[in-house]
C-alpha cells in the first residue's frame, strides 16, 4: 500500500468494515491466523462494526470466527441473508421462490454434477450427489467447511417446497468452464435469478436481490452509517458490489481484475495479512 493509501485509512472516519472471508480475511488453506482474528477483536471493540460478507452459507462460517461475540452481523449466502447474532434475528431475506428453486436444482441433478440448494443457512442435496460432493472435495482444504455446512436429503424438491425459509442460492460446479458458461446463460435467460461465477467452474445462482453490496447498504441504512463511513474488503467478481457500497474499496492484491480495477487501495495478499494490514491502519488514529 501506498503511503497516500495508508493515510487515507489513518484519517478516514470508518463505522463499519465489511469483509469477504475466502480469498481475503481467511488464508487459501481456509484459516484465520491470530494476526486476522485481532485485527477483527481490536476494530470491534473500537467501535467499529465488523460485519462479514460472504458467499458462504451460515453453517460454513469458521468456528474460530463466530467464537468472536464481538462480531454480532452477518451477511451471508452473498447477500441473500443478514442475521443479528445477538438476537437471532434475520433482518434482511432475499430468497429464490420454491418452483423456481426446484426448476434449477433440476439441472445439475439431471447432468449428474456436483451442487448443493441452500436452505437456512445450510446446503443440501441428495445422497448419491452428497457422497459425489464429499468425494470431490476429499483431501483438500475446503473438506472442512464442506463437512460443517453440508447435509443429505432424500427428496430435495420436497425439501425445497415445504421449507418455510426459502432457498438462498443454489450452488453447482459443471464439468468444464465451457458448459458452465452455457449452464450459466440457459439459468440467467429461463429463471428470474442472478447468477455468479466466483470459479472457472462454479455457478451460483440467487435472487436477483441476494448481492453482497445491496445488503451491506441496507444494513448501513438500517444502523444510520454513511457510505464514506464504509470500508470494505473483497477479493473475487461475487465482491464488486460489496466494493460498489463502500466509501474506501480494498481488493487484495491476490483478487480479480475485475475487483482489483474498481478498487481505491490494493491491500497485500491474504497469504500476508493484507485485510489485517488495512484493519490495523484504520486503527492507528484511533489509540
């Protein structure tokens, strides 16, 4: 970071830090080292509120994040979810309707591909298709976080149809960027929905109102911040209108071109701190 950067976030008035989890706050073997987990604790009891905003369902946040009762929102399942922690409340529901849902989960079912519906903060799917999800992630860092927001169901469409929640996204990894693409475009010209692609295989799709920089200004509306008074934190394309919201954009040098072009300051990579880095520079004209 620059020193014109680094001054900026020494004398900017910041109320809210918004961050993105994989690829920004926690490290590509998906931890929070102590140095991220006291930036969050110092900036919190600051006065600063530290939301994380996140393509991750409730169940997938880290433990090791939500052990911080300093942390009380969350926006999750990007953007389709925001939860007071303190109260259980869900202040903020963006949700694809039931026949919709079921209409898309048809797809990967269908083509045999791995996916996951997300229902209350959790993700599902059929037997056959948990086991194939379990196999593919098998070894890698990511078993973890599939383990604790991933559960088997034995009528997803039924499941999808009687849950009083709602589907927050719904999730599937196609065979080739090729036939993502074109899985992506059939989904975004047949169904009411957004879609995102945060991998060269991944689609998820969601409400057209479940977008991390729409809840985040909700959420600021709703607590009376500004958005000069917004930092935010992003490393991937699901993070540009997370970006979008906030007075000081962060993308990590680790990010996108796509983050990295709209951003005012390039924090240093996740493999370094560099939410931490930026967090800790805030912090320096308030001790």
């Amino acid at each position: 970071m620059t020193d014109e950067n680094l001054q900026r976030l020494r004398e900017s008035d910041i109320r809210l830090i918004a961050l993105d989890l994989d690829g920004t706050v926690l490290t590509d073997d998906k931890r929070l080292t102590p140095r991220m987990e006291a930036a969050i604790v110092s900036a919190a009891r600051s006065g600063i509120l530290v939301v994380p905003d996140t393509g991750r369902p409730l169940a997938g946040i880290p433990k090791e994040l939500t052990a911080i009762r300093d942390v009380r929102y969350y926006i999750t399942s990007n953007g389709a979810v925001t939860k007071d922690m303190y109260t259980g409340r869900v202040l903020r529901s963006a949700c694809i309707d039931a026949e919709t849902a079921v209409s898309i989960a048809e797809i990967p079912m269908k083509k045999n591909l791995v996916h996951d519906v997300f229902i209350d903060g959790v993700g599902y799917c059929e037997p056959s298709f948990h086991e194939k999800l379990l196999g593919f992630f098998q070894g890698t860092p990511l078993m973890p976080y599939v383990l604790q927001s991933r559960r088997s169901t034995e009528d997803l469409a039924r499941l999808i149809r009687e849950s009083r929640y709602g589907v927050e996204n719904i999730w599937f990894i196609a065979a080739d960027q090729a036939e993502r693409d074109e899985l992506d475009a059939y989904i975004r010209e047949n169904f009411p929905v957004h879609t995102v692609l945060t991998a060269a295989r991944d689609v998820e799709a969601g409400s057209p109102q479940a977008e991390k920089g729409l809840a985040l200004a909700a959420l600021a509306d709703e607590l009376g911040i500004r958005k000069d008074q917004i930092l935010a934190v992003g490393d991937n394309e699901n993070d540009i209108g997370l970006l979008h919201a906030a007075g000081i954009a962060v993308a990590m040098e680790n990010g996108t071109d796509g983050a990295k072009r709209i951003a005012d300051i390039i924090a240093p990579p996740n493999s370094e701190d560099g939410a931490a880095a930026v967090i800790e520079e805030v912090l320096k004209n308030r001790i």
